[in-house]
C-alpha cells in the first residue's frame, strides 16, 4: 500500500463546501503519478519511452463527505494484473483524520504505447513494482 496525505482545496469542493466527485478522480491520478515518480518513472521518462497510463473504467463509492480544508489521506493498492498483464486494477481508499473511510474509487490502468497506438504489457522493470507487496510497503 502506498499513501499520501493531502487538504481539500477550494478548487475541489461545490457550494456546500462538500469534495465533489472530480476531486476524487483528480487525487486518484495525482497518486498513481506520484507511485511513478517515487520508483523513478516520471514524465519524462515514460514518455522517452513513448509509453503511457490510460485509465478507464472509474468507480467512485462514497461512505462519508470531505469538506473543505480538512486533511486527509489517500491510500492505493494494485488488486489484479490480468492475465495478459495489460489491464491493471487499482483501488484508492480516501480516508479523513480519523481515518474513517470516506471513499473509494477503482480504476482500471492500461499500459499504451504511443508508438504503435496499442496496449501493451507493461516494462518488466515496472511491473515489479506493482506484484510485488514489500515494494509497495516501504515505499509508503
């Protein structure tokens, strides 16, 4: 499991000053990104690469509101790898401070090559990253 902790910003919020559900996908991404980056696949990299994440698929449930300017933390863990290996699911668990969870989105990954405009399988040098538990736990 891989975390990060964050506020709701005013950006993220409608007039009730309740996170709307853009927010939640938003801070979806921003994990997924930030896992990358951690274990050295930025931007850059990837797209040197010509290799890419699209996701597709969102599933957002939600169990308990986050209001504006409360902290909370965001948690993701990698539950499948198909068995092609080039779909892969994700859940990220949003809990606030007490840590109560207040929503969940699942999100399918798909690895693409931008050369080819094709889904492919992911670099074997990344996919360690997400079939293997301990990598995941000391990069929390």
């Amino acid at each position: 499991m891989f975390q990060r902790t964050y506020k709701v910003q005013g950006e993220d919020v409608n007039d009730f000053m309740v996170m709307q559900n853009r927010a939640y996908l938003k801070y979806t991404s921003k994990i997924v990104e930030t896992f990358l980056f951690v274990n050295g696949f930025t931007r850059l990299k990837m797209n040197k690469r010509q290799v890419g994440l699209q996701n597709s698929n969102d599933q957002i449930t939600r169990q308990k509101s986050l209001l504006f300017t409360q902290d909370f933390s965001v948690k993701i863990t990698f539950d499948t790898l198909s068995f092609c290996q080039q779909k892969m699911t994700v859940t990220v668990a949003f809990f606030n401070q007490k840590e109560e969870l207040c929503a969940t989105v699942i999100r399918d990954l798909f690895w693409f090559d931008y050369k080819s405009w094709q889904t492919i399988t992911p670099p074997k040098n990344l996919t360690k990253f997400f079939t293997n538990k301990e990598i995941l736990e000391q990069a929390s």
